[in-house]
C-alpha cells in the first residue's frame, strides 16, 4: 500500500544523524485499514436519521517511536500522517517521555497462521448488501410474529488491511474481516454477536429464539422480596463481570502499579485467587474467532496464556513495557470477543442450574457494572430484567439489586459454572444478597 | 476552517447534482494525554486527528452516511457519492424518511469560545512537571507501614474545532476546548478501595491558578483519605433510607433519571412519553422545590455552543418547580416528540451520526440553606450538625451521605436508573463509613423526594456519557447538598 511505503521511506529518512534531536532509533507501528457498511434498524424501522446505513473508510493506527537519547513517544497513525509526517514528527519529538525501563523493539522468531479473513463477510462490503437488509427484516418478522411489538437492531460488516512493522525487521501485512450484530425486542431484553465470520443459521436462530423467550418470560412482572438467594449470571452478564472485575485486575499495568487486588508476589507465589477446579485463560489464535490475530502492534505473537490456572494466579496480562517491569514475559493481550476463556473442569448444564434453584433469579442484564470498585470485588447492580425461578419453575420478571464480592463468590464451593451451547462464555450460578421490591 | 471552502462549495455543488440534501461536519482535534503514575510519567502524547461526516437527505427524507478522514476533495466527493447512494438506497427498501431538515432555518455564524490560556500556552513538558510535581506531593503523604497508596494522574486537553455546512447556506464554525485532571486512588491495606478525584474546565488554569490547584489538591486528599478508611468499613444494609447526595451525586441524578428520559429520540419509548410518543409536559414528577436545566455554559467542560446539525444550542427547563415541561430536542425528533427543537444533537466525532445529548444538566432547589464555607471543607460530622440544626434530621434518624460521583446508567423505557457513589457514611455523632452501594430509583418518583438543600449551586461535576455507542463529555451540579426522604422507589443495594 502506498500509505505504508510512504510512511516507511519518511520514517528512514530520521534514523540518520544529521537530523539531530529527532534521530529516531527505533519504532514500531500497526495501522489498519478499514472499509465498513452498517446498517440500523430503529422502532421496527429500517435506517432513519439516527440508524441510517453508513459507509466508512479510513486508516487508524499507532506508532510508537525511541529517539536517539532514548527518550519515547507514542501517537496515533491516521491518513493524513505520512503526508504530514515532518511537521508531526516535531510535535511527536515534543511530547517525548522518559520511560524508565523502557522495553525495546521486539521482532520474535514466529508467528501463528491463524485465519481471520472470510470472503462470505468481504463480499458483503463490496457487492451483496441485500443479506445485511435481509436479515434485519427476519429480525424484525421472527420478533414480530412472536408478540414482541418493537425491534431495534444493527448489522454491519468490515474488512480491514492490516500492518504490523518495526525496526527489527518485522513486517506482517494480513487482510481480514469482521461480522456484527445485534436484536434487542421491547426494550426489554437483546443479544448481540460478532465474529470474522458471518453469523451461521444455528446462531443467528439461538439468538432470536432467546431473545424472544426471555422477553416473553419477563413481560409479567411481579415484585420479589429480599434475602440471600440463588442468583444465576447468564454467559453475557457473566462476561461483564470477567471483563470488570478478573481482566481489570489481571492487566499488567494495574498489577505493576498496584491498582489491582493482586500483587506481582502473589503471581510469583501462584496464590489461589479463585476455586481450585477453575481456570482463565487468553487465546487469541482460534481462528475466525474476533479476539484472534497474528501479532500485538508490539510485535508480540497471538498465542495462549493461561492468567489463571486450577484456581492459582499464573501472570498478569503483560504488554512489554509491562513484562519488563515485572520482570515476565510478555503475553497475549485481549482483543476483543472469543479471546478469553473461562471454565471450571466441574461444568453444569443450565437446566440442572435451573432445576436446583429452590428461589433465586436468573439476571438477564444489569445497570451499574463500569460504576463499581474493580479492586474491592464488591459489587452493588441493579437488574431491571430478571427472572424469578422458584423450585426449578420459571414464575416471572422482576426488578432486584444485587450485591456481594465477585472473589468470594469463585471461591465459594456453592459456586457452579455451565456451559450453553454456541456460548463461548459460561453461565455462573452463585449466592448472593438480593433486594427486591417488596 | 476556511481552507475547507473549496471542498464545501464542491461537495454542495456534488449533492445538488446526486439530488441530495447534504449536512456536512467537518472536524478537527488537537489533544495532549498525560498519564502519570506513581510519581513516574507513564505515558504521554500529542495527537492531531479530523475528517469528515457527510448525511445526506433525498427530497423523500431516505438517509445515508459517510465518513472519511482524508480532508480532501477526492475523498470528500467520494463520500458525498456514497452517502447519496445510500439515502437513495433507504427510499428504494421503504425505509424511515425524515424531513425536519428541511424546515430548519439557515444560519451563519463563527464562534470563538473565550479561555484564558488557549491550547498551546503551557508545552507538555511544562504540562507533564506540573503533574509530576501534584502526583508527587500527595502520594509521599499518604503512604504508611499500614497501607499503600497508588495514585493515577490524567491530564487531557483537547481543542475540537467543528465547521457544520448544510444545503441551505447554513455554515456555522465553533471550537470546543476542555481540559481534565484526575487522580484515581487505590488503597491497599488489609483489603482494596479505589476512589477518584477531579477537576475540570476549558484550558490548563486547572494546572496554573492556585484556587483551582488547591481545590484539586483538597479533593484528591479527601479522596485518599476516603480510600484509606474504605479498607476497613462494611457493607450497609440494603434498603430505603432518608438519604443526603453531594452535588455531583446529585448530578447523577438530573443526569441518569431525567436528562435521557427527555432526549426526543428516545421519547417513543420512554416513560416519560405518552402513548403517542409525545413528551407527557404538565406532568408532576418531581417535588415543587425542584427545577432541572440543560444548559451549555462556556468555560464548562461539556460546553457545546451549536449541535452537531449546526443549530444553536439552547438552555432548557426540563422541569419548571416539580412539572415537566420541556426535552433535549434535535431536528429530527423534536416535532415526532411534540417539542422544539432546542439544538441538543451532539456526536462524538465526524464519524459518528448526532444524537440528543446533554450537555450541563443541574438540579435547583428552592430555599437551599446558605453557607460559606467551600464543600470540601464540610465534614460528615458537620454536614450532621446543619442537618440538625435545620430540623431536616432528628439526632435519632438514620440518614445516610453519599459522596463521590462514579457514574451511572438508565434504562429509559422501563423507567429504573442507577447511579453509584465512592462511598456512604451513616450521619450520627461521630460518623461511620460503609463501602459504596447502588443508588437504584424510579424516573416517575426518585425526585419527588427531594426536600431541601444546603449550600449554592456547584456546577463542575465532570463525566463522560456514554449512548448508542458514542461517549460526549458531560457535566452538571446541583446545590452542594440535596436531601431526600426515604422512598420505597429508591434503594441502596447492599447486605
């Protein structure tokens, strides 16, 4: 690609001495390219002011730069970059730091084949938009026909050039695709999917077949009253609270800038964080998976890393400035849906979860998860759609506050994970403090 | 933004020809991020960045977007062709049309928002001692054998500049500039609490004025202390309490219950929309001590003179002494919502389509009870002293004071809103701390519960709103306190 070329050429062009203080001594930078369609469907209406079809293209990127006297910089790349390069090389030099321990340019030995690009979603883009309206017309009909009387939803469809360079030689250049959607019906209750692939028939019916159950299940409301009872985190709600509470405290920078529950010693000591039947960990080479890619901007493989392995911690989630800092090796990162795994070696199904659930609710979505204290493990969240079960029986929607620590409860023997088909997530079923409205 | 002319006049010129009507937004940003971590600058960076948002309107009111970052008439015109071909494309599948745009009067206009310090009056290296030098003084005083204090400091200065032409002549150039410090907290003792401090405004007078620095310094040593004391505290029970919010708190409030509930694209299905869709105006929600205004103020940190559709913003009364009487309305959904159009269409970015957002929300309250003191200066002990005094608590009442803003979320067509708090004292003689819990109330009914208030009116409180995708910043306040009576609607999540 041109941008590429030119970027390339003006970079080399300040690793020679005569350009003084803004001699750069190394870099890296990833860039994407990116061209994307989407699509909005608003109060069982196609498009609108507010969900109109859109079409995007653009160049988004970073660069990260070491200067002669070692000092850093770090910026983003953007279409204009290369042909503004001199005048913003200045201004990058100007907001230089000093990173003590500063990590170096790093180029490994291998990387992973791992398939991320699928011409079904590429296609989409660029010549048979017809199934992107398509299928939010099903959206709208299946819902429709099942009593749920307003339907918003999206679709959209990217595909994406991607370069990763640096100073060491590294030089990846990959395509790839990306396939999102989501329903939600009344305003109640939605899910949602993403993938480098386009959704397949048995998801895309699970998702609507779910949604149009729950929401049906919550539409009579009752009021509960209060107490410790069962409470079951459905896989998406379950995801909120790995996302808040486990990766917050797992990430490097919080653990080595002690903003995390864990200290690098309990990672050096493997400390039992949670039950010793279950296990995270990070894969980012499953193919089509979102989570999945090549290589880190840094330079760092996809790979696997288990964070926590049978209840003891294994690392923290490093980046190389990180990893040096802790003294560990780098790791994958996170990078989005399908790129975290949970599980307990100990799996329930959800109708046995259901079934031992004497009064308890199912929670099918929560206010509140990005207010709480990650590091405490205390949470407080409101769920305006739940569902009272009661001896196993399914009785109906309810408001309830929830309340506990996350850690307590992956410690607790009364805990159970399950797994429901097509989720890549499991559900968790716990004990904890619930107010109702009675 | 005048070098743009030469592209606008094309693009216009390409719109006519598609048979299209073109709102074209261009941006562009300059933004200085500094992070610094425990006495070490962690990162820092200066980045420039824009592009352009092109909706366009067929005569039948079908819509179609496009965006680029590439600023040039290739790529414009590029995107004025796809956007044209999308808005044809929704008339084609019978898809929602819109035409308020059309009935929109033209305007033009240039504004220049007022700062004492513009963007490049202090360097990021100047920006970065001055961070150093408060992450510094405060961390090495809090740090004991007993308990570890870590302490992030943010510091973000960006300067939008936004230029709004439409097909009807309307050509309206504003910038935005703001500017943020926080410092988030972590305590770590026997267990962990974080907590957050911050100030924020138009440019870096939160770095040079010594009012502004101390005030920053006070809430940052208010907030390390409050996280020390977490380590230790309980969980208070859950349930309905008479409960005393500060004014960021209080913010929360206007913001999550009633602030979305009004925005008009949302009004067919909120719960503050009648059947018809139409805001229910004349309705009592609110106590009628109560008023509640949406206002862009210059100097604010959510300061945003026009909307995104280049229609000048207004103040809005949402509610006038406990009746609702007005919405955040844009073009597009005003008349749909039965209001006017009061310019509140804000986007994150070029790329993003505007939707009816807040901008400075604030909760008044009739007959608030006057002191000179500063807040950060009132201790709990204190504030249970006025309360007293007062006669709006009796010594024997359970009354608990939440302090410390840390966001919230609504759910605007079942009426439930949450928001959250750093933590919550019982007020009694000799106060104790509990760890935070929900706030968990009713849009129809958490305000009614507001009784009185104590101090003027603080309208600093700093945040990001969060809708459909797209994160604006936003602020608002309210008296320094807000009292509210114990309400079966209003719950404390706890044990």
């Amino acid at each position: 690609m041109e941008y590429i070329k030119n970027l390339e050429n003006k970079i080399k062009e300040y690793m020679v001495k005569s350009k003084g203080e803004l001699q750069i001594k190394g870099w890296y930078y990833g860039a994407n390219k990116n061209t994307s369609i989407k699509i909005g469907l608003k109060n069982n209406q196609l498009g609108g002011a507010y969900s109109c079809p859109r079409a995007e293209e653009s160049i988004r990127g970073k660069i990260y730069i070491i200067w002669n006297d070692d000092r850093r910089s770090i910026a983003i790349l953007q279409s204009n970059t290369a042909r503004n390069f001199d005048k913003m090389v200045e201004l990058w030099r100007r907001a230089s730091y000093v990173e003590i321990e500063g990590a170096d340019i790093y180029a490994a030995q291998k990387y992973p084949q791992v398939k991320l690009f699928d011409e079904e979603v590429n296609h989409l883009i660029y010549s048979d938009q017809d199934y992107l309206f398509e299928l939010l017309d099903e959206y709208k009909n299946e819902f429709g026909s099942n009593g749920i009387n307003d339907v918003n939803g999206s679709v959209s469809a990217s595909s994406f050039q991607q370069y990763i360079c640096n100073s060491k030689g590294l030089r990846i250049c990959n395509r790839s695709t990306s396939f999102s959607t989501f329903i939600l019906g009344d305003d109640i209750y939605g899910r949602s999917f993403i993938s480098r692939k386009k959704i397949c028939k048995p998801k895309k019916q699970q998702i609507i077949q779910d949604s149009i159950t729950r929401i049906n299940q919550l539409k009579t409301r009752i009021k509960i009253s209060g107490g410790e009872m069962e409470v079951l985190l459905l896989p998406q709600v379950m995801e909120s609270f790995i996302q808040h509470y486990l990766l917050n405290n797992l990430n490097g920078s919080n653990v080595v800038n002690k903003r995390s529950i864990f200290s690098l010693d309990n990672f050096n000591q493997e400390v039992e964080a949670i039950r010793k039947d279950m296990s995270l960990c990070i894969n980012t080479i499953t193919d089509y998976n979102q989570g999945s890619y090549i290589s880190t901007f840094e330079g760092v493989p996809g790979g696997e890393a288990f964070l926590i392995k049978n209840g003891k911690l294994k690392t923290p989630i490093l980046d190389l400035k990180h990893g040096k800092k802790a003294n560990r090796k780098a790791t994958p990162v996170p990078a989005g849906k399908g790129s975290i795994q949970f599980y307990s070696n100990d799996m329930v199904t959800l109708q046995e979860a259901i079934e031992q659930m004497d009064k308890g609710i199912i929670v099918c979505d929560l206010l509140g998860m990005h207010t709480q204290d990650p590091t405490s493990g205390n949470y407080s969240l409101t769920s305006p759609n739940s569902i009272y079960v009661e001896n196993g029986r399914v009785i109906g929607g309810c408001k309830a506050v929830i309340s506990g620590n996350i850690f307590k409860d992956l410690r607790s023997q009364h805990t159970k994970l399950g797994k429901i088909n097509f989720e890549e997530i499991p559900f968790a079923l716990i004990k904890s403090k619930v107010t109702g409205e009675k | 933004m005048e070098c743009f002319n030469g592209i606008i006049h094309k693009a216009l010129k390409q719109g006519e020809k598609l048979g299209v009507y073109l709102i074209l937004r261009f941006q562009k940003t300059r933004a200085k991020y500094i992070t610094v971590s425990n006495g070490e600058t962690d990162e820092m960076s200066y980045n420039e960045a824009g592009g352009i948002g092109i909706q366009a309107f067929t005569k039948d009111g079908g819509c179609g977007f496009a965006s680029t970052e590439k600023i040039d008439e290739e790529s414009c015109l590029k995107m004025v062709n796809m956007a044209a071909n999308i808005a044809h494309q929704v008339d084609k599948r019978g898809g929602k049309q819109n035409k308020e745009i059309f009935k929109v009067p033209a305007i033009k206009d240039i504004i220049n928002a007022d700062v004492k310090y513009p963007f490049d009056y202090l360097t990021i290296e100047k920006e970065e001692a001055y961070l150093l030098s408060l992450n510094k003084e405060i961390i090495t005083q809090y740090n004991s054998m007993e308990n570890s204090i870590a302490i992030e400091t943010l510091y973000k200065s960006i300067e939008d500049q936004w230029r709004i032409v439409r097909s009807d002549g309307t050509d309206v150039t504003y910038n935005i500039p703001r500017t943020v410090v926080s410092n988030l907290i972590t305590a770590k003792g026997v267990n962990t609490a974080t907590t957050r401090a911050a100030i924020s405004g138009s440019d870096a007078s939160l770095l040079i004025d010594t009012e502004k620095r101390n005030r920053l310094i006070k809430r940052t040593k208010n907030s390390c202390k409050l996280a020390i004391n977490l380590l230790k505290s309980p969980k208070i029970k859950g349930g309905s309490y008479k409960i005393v919010l500060d004014y960021a708190l209080a913010k929360g409030l206007a913001h999550e219950a009633f602030g979305h509930a009004v925005e008009s694209d949302g009004m067919k299905t909120s719960i503050l929309g009648n059947e018809k869709g139409f805001l229910k105006k004349g309705e009592e929600v609110a106590s009628p001590i109560v008023t509640i205004i949406d206002e862009s103020i210059e100097g604010d940190y959510a300061y945003q003179p026009y909307s995104a559709n280049g229609v000048k913003r207004d103040r809005v009364k949402i509610v006038d002494k406990g009746i609702l009487v007005g919405a955040l309305a844009d073009v597009f959904s005003a008349e749909e919502a039965g209001v006017s159009i009061t310019g509140a269409g804000r986007a994150e970015s070029y790329r993003h389509i505007p939707l009816p957002r807040m901008s400075n929300i604030r909760i008044e309250v009739e007959n608030s009870i006057p002191t000179t003191r500063d807040i950060e200066d009132i201790t709990p002990e204190e504030l249970y002293k006025i309360l007293v005094e007062s006669n709006l608590a009796a010594e024997d009442e359970e009354v608990l004071y939440l302090v410390g803003y840390k966001g919230g979320q609504v759910k605007p067509s079942q009426g439930e809103f949450v928001f959250n708090c750093s933590g919550i004292y019982m007020l009694k003689e000799g106060c104790s701390l509990y760890q935070p819990a929900i706030f968990s109330g009713k849009v129809l009914s958490a305000l009614k519960s507001i009784t009185a208030a104590i101090g003027p009116l603080k309208l600093d409180a700093q945040g990001t709103c969060g809708k459909a995708g797209q994160s604006v910043p936003s602020s608002g306040g309210a008296p320094y306190f807000i009292l509210l009576e114990a309400n079966k609607d209003v719950i404390i999540g706890g044990e």
